[in-house]
C-alpha cells in the first residue's frame, strides 16, 4: 500500500500600481504586448532594478496571515537559467533568506455547534518575492513574446509535504487563495494566471493500516521517498485534483512493478494526464548568488509590528465566532466567509439587530440586495419580510382559535360541505378585526383543516 506524499508551490501575482523591480505600472491584463515596458524590465544591460517597497509588504503581511515568522534581514538573489522569456538569463528571486519562514495553514470542520476542531496541519516552509517571467506565445512557425509580464511582482509560497490525498491539496490550495484574497494581497483569479500551482508528489510504502503515518504529526514522516515528481504551471484547482489522481495511479505501477520513478518535472494535458518534460534541475543548476544591484532589506522591529498592524481579523477566526455566537451552521459560514465582502456586510446587517440566520440567508440567496442596496434597505427589507412571517404565525394562532371554537362547521366542512368554509373565513375576520386579507386567510384556513 501507497501513501501520497504532497508539496505545493504557489505564485500568486500581488497587487501593486507598479513592477517589482521598476515604475512601469502593473495594470497588463489585457493591455497590448510590449506597452507596459522599460530597460529594467526588458533586461536591458545596465539598467538597475529597485524593490517595490509594496510588494514586500503585501508578501510580508501574507506570511503574518500564514503563521511565518518575519525575516529581520533578507536579501535578493539571482536565479540563472535560459529561456527566451527570461531576457536578463536570470530571474530575480530569494534564495536562502526569504521574507517570511515556518508558518502553518490549518484545515478546520466544526463538531457540534460550538467547537471548532483541527483536521488537518499543513505546514508552510517559506514565502519568498521574485519577478515574473515574460509570455511566450507560440505560433506555427514562430514564437512571440510579451514582455508586459516580465518584471511583475510575484510571491511564492511552499509547502512542506504534508498533504496527502487530492481532496486535501484541492482543500489547502483553495484555503491559501481565500487567505490572499481575504488579506487584499491579491486578487488570485486563475483565469488571469494570478495563482499559478506548482506539485510535488511522490508515494511513500506504508506496511499496515496500523502504521500509516499520522499526518498531524510532523516527526512521523522524517524519511521520505528517495524520489520527487514536479508538475508545473497547474492553473485550476480541477487539474490539480485530476493530475494527483493520475500520477498516484501512474507512480503506483512503477513501484509495483519493482522499480523507482524517475525523478522529473512533468507537464500535463487538458485530460489530467502527465508526460516527462525534463529531468528535474537541482538548486545548483540555478547557480544561486546574491543580486549585486540591491541591497540587503533590513526591517526594524517597529516596522514589522507597523505590518502585522494591518493583518485584519482571518476567516478562521470569524468561523468560531459565526458559528458560536450567531448560531449559523457551518456551510453557511463557509459560504459567508468565501468573500471578505460578504462577510463585512453580513456582520453589519447582524449588528443591525436582525436575525443573523435571517440576515445570512437573505445575502446568500439574493445576492442582488447586497449589490443593489445600501445596508440600511436591506435591513428594512429583513424587517418587513420578518414582519411578514410573524403576522403569518399569529394569523395562524387565529385561525386554529376558530376552528377549535366552531367544532360543526368544521365537521361540516370535513364532510365534503365546504361552502361552510366562508362562514369560518368570516369568523377569522372577526377575530382579527378586519386586519387579515380573505386569501391567504382561505388558504392557512384549507390548509389547516386537512
Ligand atoms: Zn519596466
Ligand atoms: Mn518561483
């Protein structure tokens, strides 16, 4: 028997008015190829590349949402490789100081209503800065190239090989995005290649279900398969699903079969399949050194404490508080909490002194009022349509009034006579002097009869 053993990396495109490393803006979805460019970008020889003071927040502020502890000196390296998109032959990068190390990422299911419990830790090694690369586009007989993307400020995030089965990489994946879009980092839309997913995955022997690695506990896994496959540039969470699923299917026959799988990074196809690209480069191949042109970051600690000023409250801890104090069930929590706006309007609509199940089931279910109204329309629309339901349940109690004090016509009625029943509709009326309308009177009238 096999167990999966699973890393992630994953860039994610910060949101900056500018580059990383020059002034030329960062606004290129869609723009015309080579309009957002300048000598820095385009690598040109001598051209000095700055840091964009903005993106090292938003990376450092992602890394405090993480659990990381905060780099107090950090610095720049180059990453030297060949590829036409990549015109300087290196990529400016972190090597061996990144911003933010050791954090974690938990996976939470309620029990009951009250307690929250960990299902699953997953453990975040690093969060590092770089540039990102140019596009390449592939034509019959030539290739293109972009350089809008060249230079845009990218952050990456790697995970220990914590994870386990497909479900939970799908599960983590999702979990950092909402972090980055719940912290404004990013906006991590993978349809503009904002979060890019990297996989590393290997199958690791377990001899009984009794010693099946506990994944909870880190110690437990010290040795690792002697083997590592990488698949790169995954960009839906589906194709992760769908490519994890296949190479524990494809690595599976390898080691059944008494051999080992090579190690290698693999690209894979729109039905989830992968295929050998190339051997896997080791960290030496990149011949990693320090960037001469920048100088090394030193953050004070009042800077720092300044960043982690900006950390808003994060989902994990408002599911607690939903759940506890408002009574709401999980899904719906869940749902609540996908949108940092959404959950700022529920809990203005709950501060409102409405019913916050109310309240949460009128976002959920017509997203338009939350588009449409300003706070305080909604609210009144909660209030009506709760007036609404109260008046229903207190017609109801009416109507139940009269037909237990009237037991022969309502015999009658049951007897197949139902033109009795506009007598009880009168005396309905009565009861509430006036104030109920006769049709929905006759219908909770028929209804409750039966
Ligand atoms: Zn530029
Ligand atoms: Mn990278």
């Amino acid at each position: 028997m096999y167990q999966p053993i699973i890393g992630l990396e994953i860039h994610i495109q910060l949101k900056t008015k500018s580059k990383m490393f020059c002034g030329c803006s960062a606004d290129i979805w869609q723009e015309e190829p080579n309009t957002h460019v300048c000598p820095v970008c385009l690598g040109l020889p001598g051209a000095l590349p700055v840091p964009n003071k903005k993106a090292i927040e938003l990376a450092q502020l992602m890394g405090l949402a993480l659990k990381c502890e905060l780099a107090k000196e950090s610095k720049f390296d180059r990453k030297n490789y060949f590829y036409p998109d990549l015109p300087k032959g290196y990529q400016i990068s972190q090597y061996d100081q990144p911003l933010a190390v050791n954090g974690e990422l938990k996976t939470r299911k309620s029990k009951g209503k009250t307690t929250t419990q960990i299902s699953k830790l997953l453990r975040i090694r690093r969060v590092h800065l770089e540039e990102d690369t140019a596009k390449s586009l592939h034509e019959a007989d030539s290739t293109l190239i972009d350089f809008n993307k060249s230079g845009m400020p990218l952050m990456e995030i790697v995970t220990e090989p914590d994870i386990r089965s497909s479900e939970e990489a799908v599960e983590f994946g999702k979990k950092i995005r909402q972090v980055a879009r719940w912290i404004n980092v990013s906006d991590a839309d993978m349809e503009k290649g904002q979060l890019r997913l990297e996989l590393n995955i290997s199958l690791k022997k377990v001899k009984t279900q009794k010693s099946k690695v506990k994944s909870q506990n880190p110690k437990a896994e010290e040795t690792l398969p002697a083997y590592k496959v990488e698949v790169k540039n995954i960009n839906s969470f589906r194709f992760l699903g769908r490519i994890i699923e296949y190479e524990i299917k494809r690595q599976t026959k390898i080691l059944e079969s008494g051999q080992t799988p090579r190690q290698e990074t693999r690209g894979w196809n729109e039905k989830g399949k992968t295929a050998a690209q190339r051997l896997k480069e080791t960290e030496s191949d990149y011949r990693y050194f320090p960037e001469p042109d920048i100088p090394p970051l030193i953050f004070s600690g009042k800077y720092v404490e300044s960043v982690r000023q900006k950390l808003p409250v994060l989902p994990d801890e408002l599911k607690d508080r939903f759940i506890s104090k408002y009574n709401l069930s999980e899904g719906v929590t869940n749902q609540l909490l996908e949108s940092r706006e959404v959950t700022d309007y529920f809990q203005s609509l709950a501060n409102f002194d409405l019913d916050p199940k109310q309240a949460a089931n009128l976002i959920l279910n017509r997203p338009e009022v939350m588009r449409r109204a300003p706070k305080q329309v909604a609210g009144e629309i909660l209030k009506s349509e709760a007036e609404v339901l109260d008046s229903e349940e207190e017609l109801k109690k009416i109507i139940q009034k009269v037909i237990d004090e009237n037991p022969s016509p309502v015999a009658e009625y049951c007897d197949g006579k139902t033109a009795v029943l506009q007598f009880l509709v009168g005396q309905v009326m009565k009861e509430t002097q006036g104030k109920a309308s006769p049709q929905p009177t006759r219908v909770l009238l028929e209804k409750l009869l039966v």
